[in-house]
C-alpha cells in the first residue's frame, strides 16, 4: 500500500495520466481483494483510489481546457456513490460492507458541494447542480420512505431557482420563493395522510418562507413587506392546524417586518406611525389568539410583554416626538380600545375618551389641533 502512494505521487508529479493509471490500477487491485475475501477497509481503500483517479482525470491538459465547474465535478462522483442505492435493495442495513462506504463518500460529497454552490461562483453551474440535486434526493427519499431525507431536496429546489433566476438576470426570487413556500404548504395539507411527510414540507415551508422574510428585510426589498405578511399568515395557519402554540410567534415578528417594509416603501418614517403599526400588531395578535385559540399558548406572555413594552414606548414618546398627526392619536386610541377587549374591562378604565382618545390626553391634542371632542369642556 504505501508502494502504491508513492507510485501515485511519482506519476502525479512527473505526468498527470501516469499517476491516474496507477490510481485506477491501485483501485482495481483492492477491490478483487476485497471480492476474494470481504473487509470494509479493502473496499475504502478502492474508493479512496477511485476518487484519485476521478479527480485526476480533470487535471488532464484537455480536461483543463474545458474549464469544468467544480460543482459539476463534485456532483459527479457524489452521484456515483449514491446512484447504487437506488438500483439496490433498499435496506439500509443490507451488505454494509459494500454499501456503507460508499454511501458515506457520496454524502460526504454532495454534503460539501451543497455548501460549495452557495458561493456565487457560476449561477448556471449552481442552478443546474441545486437542481439535479432536487430530483435525485426527491427520489432517493421516495425509494427509502424516508421523510427527513425529503429536507434535502426541499431545500435544494429553491437555491436551484434562486440561481437560474439570477443566470437569466431575472430579479424574482422574493415572489418565486414565497409562491413556493406556499405550495409547500398546500402540498403539506394534501397529504395530511402522510404524516412525516407532511410535516416535512409543511415545516419547509415556514423555514423557507422565514429566510426568504430575513432576506427581503435585510436588503430592504421594495415590496418585500407584503410577502412577509404572506408568510405570517402560514404561521397562523400552522398553528391552528397543529393546535401547537410555540408557532404564536411568527406571525407578530414576520408582521412586523412586513409593517417596517411596507411603511418604508410609502416613505414613512415617522416614529410615531411605526411604533404605533408594531404594537397594534403585538395586542392584536395576542388579542386573537386569546379570542380564538383554544390549545395552551406557551408564548403568550412573551407576545402580550412585547406589545405591552411597544404600547409603552408609544406611550411615551408620542408627547415627546414631533407632532402627531390626528390619525396618530386615533390609532392610539384604537390601540387602548383593544387592550380594554383583552382584558374584558370598560375603555374608561384605560382613559379612553368617548372621541376615541385617552380623556385628558385628547383634550390636550384637541387644543392643538383647535377643535373639540363631543362632550369635552371648550
């Protein structure tokens, strides 16, 4: 063996293609061995040779002048070790001497190209890979009946997109990705039979609707915000479906960043509107799922605190800010309406005015806006 490396080393550094004969040659040796008598790390050591001699080839000067894509290389001999498995029995414990060490080769290497593709190097070449990737894993889970397996290729299929939309300078990922999120999800629902199945496209759909969510938000996409508030709906949606209460939280968050996009796609900037826009939010989510939601709600403290510090806030820097409009203080006195529903007490108790504001804050904006509230002292 140790003859047979340095051989390898020779013929690399002296020519490509001797060291690729003494790879292929070196490969084909272990695995007779390995045929005559059994031992998993006779047949390592053919693929260890194999993946030389794979690898080898493409550091062939005509090779080289083809420039291939790393990714195409990668995929290639990931596919290799895996494409067996499909053709087999599928047991996953059936001839582990055979089947195991290759299948961890072409896990370990698609795993790599996977992460590899994400940098930006070749849209095309990352599409295509991303893709192909979706169709084999699609099947391989399939043929296994293996639902967590299905993550893979529900993950590949929107890079494949994201990437041939940006090889055809096509800027549409926020709508294709979110469409897709919501197919995941309509798909998830027609297969309820199907439980894990269900459920792992089901949870592919809010993980990739939140990313996609986490993207336009961090680049500040122009109509991103509507998304956004597609993608909380799912959220609410899954949680009543699953009368599980730990999804309670997306739906506020992703409103919120929905809220922000949208106010700064009408150029509002006003801090006054914002705060008022997420605490609205905040009660009224809260204020619904307390309506509506019977299971145990493990966040609502945590949703209820939250509008409740944003209320505050509002609270006070509304006097503090710059002038508030009339629709401002309005809003706010929405806000105290829906807190005085929660918690089952008369608007009064919060200071509402019968005008919609707090009593002596109203008068107050009243006087400066000149005008009067119905039943309120000149």
């Amino acid at each position: 063996m140790p003859s047979l490396a340095l051989a390898f080393m020779i013929g690399v550094l002296d020519e490509i293609w001797l060291g690729l004969v003494v790879a292929l040659g070196a490969a084909m040796l272990f695995t007779v061995l390995h045929a005559l008598r059994t031992r998993w790390w006779l047949w390592s050591l053919a693929l260890f040779s194999f993946i030389l001699a794979y690898f080898s080839f493409f550091l062939l000067e005509f090779m080289q002048a083809l420039d291939v894509f790393i990714g195409y290389q990668l995929l290639g001999v990931s596919l290799l070790f895996l494409f067996p498995d499909l053709l087999l029995k599928k047991d996953w414990k059936a001839n582990l001497e055979w089947r195991l060490p290759p299948r961890i080769a072409g896990a370990l290497f698609a795993a790599c190209n996977l992460l590899l593709l994400l940098i930006p190097l070749d849209s095309t070449g990352s599409a295509v890979c991303y893709g192909i990737y979706a169709v084999f894993f699609a099947a391989y889970a399939l043929a296994y009946g293996e639902s967590w397996l299905g993550y893979i290729p529900a993950a590949a299929l929107p890079l494949a997109i994201f990437f041939a939309l940006d090889a055809l300078e096509l800027d549409a990922w926020l709508p294709a990705l979110t469409t897709l999120a919501v197919i995941y999800l309509l798909v998830g629902l027609g297969i309820r039979a199907r439980e894990g199945w269900a459920f792992m496209l089901r949870n592919s759909a809010l993980i990739l609707g939140s990313t996609v969510s986490i993207a336009a938000l961090v680049t500040l996409k122009e109509t991103g915000g509507w998304y956004a508030l597609v993608i909380g709906l799912l959220f609410i949606a899954e949680m009543y479906l699953r009368k599980n209460g730990w999804f309670e939280i997306g739906a506020p968050v992703l409103f919120t960043a929905g809220a922000f996009l949208i106010l700064r796609d009408f150029d509002v900037s006003s801090t006054n509107y914002h705060l008022l826009a997420y605490s609205l939010l905040w009660v009224l989510a809260d204020l619904l799922a307390h309506l509506t939601f019977t299971n145990p709600r493990p966040l609502s403290l945590i949703v209820r605190g939250i509008g409740a510090a944003l209320t505050g806030i509002n609270f006070v820097l509304i006097p503090v800010l710059a002038p508030a409009s009339e629709a401002a203080i309005s809003l706010r006195g929405l806000h105290h309406r829906i807190y005085s529903v929660r918690h089952g007490v008369p608007p009064i108790v919060f200071g509402i005015h019968p005008c919609g504001e707090s009593s002596a804050y109203g008068h107050l904006r009243a006087r400066i806006f000149q005008r009067g509230c119905p039943g309120s002292p000149p």
